[in-house]
C-alpha cells in the first residue's frame, strides 16, 4: 500500500501500532494511545529557545585567546555537533514519518526534528561569532576523513531504512529484484529495520551527543566559552527529551506491547543492537584520541573522555534493556550533572525562555468559599 | 527513610533527590525535572508523592526522585553507578 497524506478510511487510531498500521489521517489527541509523546511535545513546547538569545561576545575574544590544540579540539567538536544535527533535523521525519500510524507519534516526530533545526542554526550562530569566515568549518565537516568516517555510521540505517520503505511504498511488501540488486521489503525485514535505527537514533542521541557536550562543557568549566556552553546547555536539555522518546520506543516495541511481532523482531535484533553501542563507544574513543592529538586541556582529556564514554555508555545500554558492556565505573565526570540538569539554566528571564513558564497558564482550581472571608 | 543501611529523617527538601543530596548520599540525576529517567530509584517499602508528572516509563516498584517527595517512612534502592 502506497503512503497516503490523508487516509480516507474510518478508523480507530488508539488501536493502531506505532509504525506500520494505518496511515494517520486527522491529527487528532483528544483520544490518544500513547499520552508520554503529548507531554513531550508540550514539554519540547516550552523549551522553545532561539540561539539569539545568547550572547556570544566574550566567547570571540576567548577562542582567540586559546592555544592551537584547544582551537582543534573545540572546532572539531563543533563539526561533530553540526554534523549530528544536520542528520537529526531531517531524517525522523524523512525515515519515520511515511510509515508512522499515531497521530501523537507523528506529531512528537515533527516536533522533535524542529527543534533540531534550531539547534543547527545555534552552530551557525556560534561559529558566525568566533571566526570571521565560516566556510572554513563548514565545508570541512565533508571534507575531515574523521567526521566522514562517523557520519557514515550515524546515517547508514536511517539510509537503509528509507530505501527500503521508499521501495516498498512503490512495489509492496516482499523481496524486489531493481537492476539486479534484491531488497528484502518484507515487513518483517522492515520492522529490524526500524527497531535497529530507533536504536541507532539513541545511540546518536544518547551517547555521542553527550560526550561532545562534555567538551563543550569542559571549557566552560574553566570560565572560557562560557556562551557556547549556555547553548549548548539549552540543546541538551532538548535532547534528554528526545533520548527519553527513543528510550520509550524501544522498550515500548520490544516488549511486545505494540505489536506483538516486535517482540520476535526485538529478540531477533538484540545482538545488532548491542553492536550498535559498543561500535559507538568503541568509535567515540577513538574521536577522543583524536580531539586531543596536539594535547590535553585542564580537565580533560582522551583518557578522561574514554572513560566518560564507556559508562554514559553503560547508563544507556541499560535504559533500553540490555546488559552493560564495559565494567561498572563511577562518572568520571560528576561535574557534567550540573551543566545536565534543567533547574540550573541560568539566564535572566528576559533572556529566555523558562521551561516552567507557560504563556495562558492560569490556576484554575478556585472553590465558591474560596472568598468567603474576603471584606471589601 | 531508610537508604542501604542509612536512616534518616526527610526535611522537606523540595524533592526527594534534594533531600538526599542534603545527607549527601550520592543519587544519580539529570534533568532534575521529571523527562530524562536518570534518577529513577527502587521503593522497596512506603508510599511517596508525584509533584510533577514524570515521562519516563516505570516499573512498578521504580521512582523518579526528582520529582517526588515521601509521603510515608520508606525505604529506597539506588542503583549501582
């Protein structure tokens, strides 16, 4: 069945599975299946942020202040930044959209892939303000064999996925022989693929994107590029809110609560899935060699951020369900939590937006005797 | 509350996570805001109560002690780091 944008047929959307049942037609939440990715959405709402708003004047003076392998270490971490969320702010709706079945799934998708372009566009921000010619960076976010190298791992099952459901969508399910090259578009083969990317999908947001906001927050630790980490700050609050999604979704699937065949699919996977983390882990030790080539910065360093690595590594693989990989450490990096935690964003009202700020909120749980010993 | 083999008594902090950072038993945390799952905790006995609405999926026995503060003397898990 090719994807339709509005679906014709009459039917009760709380019954429908995740991915693969009917195609949404009316976006509706008064009746929902899953109410989490409402409070989601509503929470990513109120998170709503620009990257204007921060100012960035003092971080220009404090990147040309830096020694050359501090430059190196913070560019190259910006790159992967940009580069991550150049994939995230696109490919949920492109890979997920066209065979979602939950009006609030489908929603939560197109929000969660907004905010992602929003944080895009603060890396354009960042690095307007510290150099004078940007192509320099970004062009070699293409170019740099170390950040090619990692966004063929965080984007090939996305890739997979679409080409698959691309071509189911023209010639059905089943196993299709295009100039000599069969692709399995079984809907069994499509569901791995789906569950494998969800997993891919936290990967990325779980644990390579909170190693690079250990950099980032490692310089704002010695009171340098301290407007950088207030946006980066801002960016992770958004994506402990999509890491939650993903979390949701995989455990949601692989329980069987869905549709009871993601059970078999989860089971099936579980060995490719865990191989997706530890190649992850396994990749992000060998960036943090490379970030600090030319040397080490005041409290970091690669051996330090390996060691960050392997246990953000553990809290996540055991979040979605499976055993941890490497051996049980502490966090290296206790001062991350601080920078991690909503509460502490610090910015004067004026400035942001606040997360428990909402615009039209209004208590409403007045009583009749409320006013009772009110005098005029 | 009783944490291990800890008892002590719950001050009201504005959340159980601050009330035990305040005996400075070491809790794990994030967002502090009820969304990341990172604080999530074992309730071996006792009731606690929600001050906000959490969005993580919990086992039956799991709490979320950012966003939570004991309702009854309980007892709690915290899980390995």
């Amino acid at each position: 069945m090719s994807y339709t944008t509005f679906n014709p047929k009459s039917f009760d959307s709380t019954k429908e599975p995740m991915f693969f049942g009917q195609n949404v037609n009316v976006a509706r939440y008064d009746v929902q299946r899953y109410p989490i990715f409402e409070k989601l959405i509503e929470k990513q709402l109120s998170f709503f942020w620009r990257p204007e708003e921060v100012d960035l004047s003092t971080d220009r003076k404090d990147f040309i202040d830096m020694p050359e392998h501090e430059k190196h270490i913070f560019l190259s971490n910006l790159k992967y930044q940009t580069l991550l969320d150049s994939v995230q702010g696109r490919s949920p709706n492109v890979a997920f959209l066209p065979i979602v079945s939950i009006p609030e799934l489908e929603t939560w998708l197109e929000t969660w892939a907004f905010s992602e372009t929003v944080h895009s566009r603060s890396y354009t921000h960042i690095i307007r303000n510290i150099v004078t010619d940007p192509s320099v960076i970004f062009d070699e976010i293409v170019t740099n064999p170390e950040i090619v190298k990692r966004a063929e791992s965080v984007t090939r099952l996305y890739d997979e996925l679409i080409r698959l459901t691309s071509i189911q969508n023209v010639h059905g399910y089943g196993v299709h022989t295009i100039d000599d090259v069969e692709y399995d578009c079984t809907l069994w083969n499509l569901k791995c693929k789906v569950y494998l990317t969800m997993v891919s999908v936290n990967v990325l947001e779980a644990i390579r994107f909170y190693v690079s906001f250990a950099c980032s927050f490692a310089f704002a630790e010695r009171a340098i590029m301290e407007g950088n980490a207030k946006i980066i700050k801002l960016i992770a609050r958004d994506e402990a809110l999509h890491l939650t999604g993903t979390q949701y979704i995989i455990n949601t699937l692989g329980s069987g609560a869905d549709d009871e065949e993601f059970k078999e699919v989860a089971a099936a996977c579980r060995e490719e899935a865990i191989a997706l983390f530890a190649e992850a882990a396994e990749q992000e030790k060998e960036w943090a060699k490379y970030l600090f080539r030319d040397g080490s910065m005041i409290g970091l360093n690669a051996q330090i951020l390996s060691e960050y690595v392997e246990y953000i590594t553990n809290v996540r693989v055991q979040a979605v369900g499976f055993e941890e990989i490497f051996p049980a450490r502490q966090n290296p990096l206790p001062w991350m939590n601080a920078w991690l935690s909503s509460d502490n964003v610090q910015v004067a009202p004026q400035e942001s937006e606040i997360s428990s700020y909402l615009v039209g909120q209004i208590d409403n749980s007045l009583e009749d005797g409320d006013f009772d010993d009110f005098d005029f | 509350m009783k944490v291990g083999n800890n008892t002590f008594y719950y001050q009201y902090e504005p959340s159980l996570l601050d009330s035990l950072e305040a005996q400075e038993i070491q809790a794990p945390y994030n967002c502090r805001a009820g969304y990341c799952g990172r604080c999530k905790v074992r309730l071996l006995t006792g009731e606690v109560k929600y001050l906000d609405e959490g969005m993580v999926d919990l086992k039956e026995e799991e709490i979320l002690t950012c966003i939570c503060v004991p309702k009854t003397h309980i007892e709690i898990e915290i899980p390995e780091d």
